[in-house]
C-alpha cells in the first residue's frame, strides 16, 4: 500500500489559492484609481499644515466665505498610530478659526491632513 505524500497536495492547494488570488487582482480594472482625499467643504477657504516645531500636531485654519453657518474639523491620517480628529469648529459667515489635532507619538508622523465639513 502506497502512502500518500502530503508535501505535494499542500503544494497542489498552495498554487491553486495563489493562483485564485492572482486571478482576483487582474480582475480589478486597469483604469482604477485610489480614493483621493475629501476636498475642502464649499464655502470654506482653508490653509493646512504641520506645527513649526512638531511634527506630529496638525492644524487647518479656515474662513467661512459662504452665507450660512459651518462646521468643521480637521482629520489627521497618522500613519502607523490611529488616525485623529480634532476639535470641530463652528463658524459663522466671515468668522475665521482653527482646529488641532495630534499624532501619537510613537508612530510615524502625519501623512495626510484633511479637513472635514
């Protein structure tokens, strides 16, 4: 009686599940692109930016050029450290203001900052 060799069955499946996923990736269309970051809410005009002595705390100072009353907040993606949101902001017609927000330390920095309505 021959015994089966199993080395070469989990090699068998292991080039069948590689060759599955392979297949699922080609699927996705050549002419996809990523998800780009959310514009700045209408009506908002707002400068984005890193604190000048840390890296990690990021800032969106807006002015509410429009006729009706907005809130918003800035959103930090922290790379590896979850991402964070800062204090939202309501401001009037005219009214400038900002939002803060921080990065944890131990991670990689901010790698996008975003500002959201």
């Amino acid at each position: 009686m021959k015994k089966p060799i199993r080395g070469n069955a989990v090699r068998a499946l292991a080039e069948g599940a590689a060759a599955a996923g392979l297949a699922v990736a080609l699927a996705v269309p050549a002419t996809a692109a990523p998800a780009l970051a959310p514009a700045t809410p209408p009506g908002l005009s707002c400068d984005t930016g890193k604190h000048a002595v840390d890296d990690h705390t990021g800032y969106a100072l807006c002015r509410n050029n429009g006729s009706a009353t907005q809130t918003f907040w800035v959103h930090l993606v922290c790379g590896w450290s979850p991402d964070v949101d800062g204090d939202h902001v309501t401001l009037g017609p005219g009214e400038s203001g900002q939002s803060t927000a921080h990065c944890a330390g131990l991670g990689t920095g901010i790698g996008e900052i975003q500002v959201r309505p």
